[in-house]
C-alpha cells in the first residue's frame, strides 16, 4: 500500500473501519460449521462469484476516499475579482432596504459596508433589467430623487442592486437584483 493511502487510511474513520472489517472477514479461519458458504449468511459473500466483485468495490470505495480528501484547488472567481492571495469570505454585498413589499416609494436605499470597498455603484431597474436610474457613491446609502420615487406604482414591481468597487475600480462584491413593490392601499 503507498504511503499516500496508508496515511488517508490513518486519517479516515470510515476508510480504516472498511479496511479493519475487511482483514476481519478475510483473516479469520472458517470454522467448520461454516465450511458450505450456503449456510452462513455472513460468509456468503464469500463464494468464488462474489468475492472478487465485493474486493472490486472495496478498490473502487478506498479510491474514491483517496481522491475525495485530496487537496483541491481554490474556486475561481468571478472575473475581475481579484484577492492578491487574502482569503475571500463573501462576494456579496448586504442590502439593509427596502426589498419586498412597501407601503409608500422608498426614500433612500441602504446596504452594508464590504471591506476594501471604496465605491458603491447602485442601480433601480425594471424587471427586464433595464437600468431606471443609477448613482455611485462612497456612502452606504443614496437618497432617490423624487423623479426616480415617481416610479413606483402600486402593484409594480422594481429591482435595485449595488456592486462595490475597490481603489482600483474592480468589482469586489454584488448585491443580485433586490425587488420592491409599492402594494395597493
């Protein structure tokens, strides 16, 4: 066995129990009770015709482990994104509101800060995503002219999203469309 496997096999609970039952059920004598294997429910998976199949999927299981823990590679990221080698949490930025159903036109839209942003592009859009209206700020907020508050009509609803930008203008996290609705009185 290469040392690869020995190793994964040390640190897998479920591949070492695998492989302890397996020299288990093949080292031990068959007692003389069990010399037809027709009569053992436990060793009849013994048989000539079953055992090279059951070793077959015990290779396959144990192989699949050894590819399963492998070091994988990092996820790649949207293009643009760059982390220059820091560990990314959440290319998500959270919006504080409005989103859903409300009463009146929202006065402002509001979203939380993500690090090393330093601008935040925001956009009101329609459901066919074509763009109402837009602003960029360094805030974590932006009042709506009341030209864009005369957009919401009862029972339509809008998208907003913001994209924050870093000090070298490259997209470091998007909200995803966020959908407001004035409701009917």
């Amino acid at each position: 066995m290469c040392a690869a496997a020995a190793a994964h096999i040390r640190g897998c609970l479920n591949c070492d129990a695998e492989l302890a039952l397996m020299q288990a059920v093949t080292s031990t004598p068959v007692r003389a009770g069990e010399r037809d294997a027709g009569t053992s429910p436990t060793r009849g998976w013994l048989r000539p015709g079953l055992f090279p199949v059951a070793a077959a999927a015990a290779a396959f299981l144990f192989v699949a482990g050894v590819l399963y823990t492998r070091v994988a590679r990092a996820p790649e990221l949207p293009h643009g994104v760059t982390t220059e080698g820091e560990v990314t949490r959440s290319l998500t930025v959270t919006t504080r509101g409005p989103v859903g159903d409300v009463r009146e036109p929202p006065r402002r839209l509001e979203w939380v800060a993500v690090e090393r942003a330093v601008r935040y592009r925001v956009r009101l859009l329609e459901v066919d995503r074509r763009e109402v209206w837009s602003e960029s700020t360094s805030a974590l907020e932006v009042d709506l002219p009341s030209s864009v508050r005369a957009s919401f009509a009862p029972g339509r609803t809008l998208l907003w999203d913001v994209t924050a930008h870093d000090a070298s203008g490259a997209v470091v996290a998007e909200s995803g469309p966020q959908p407001v609705r004035l409701v009917l009185r």
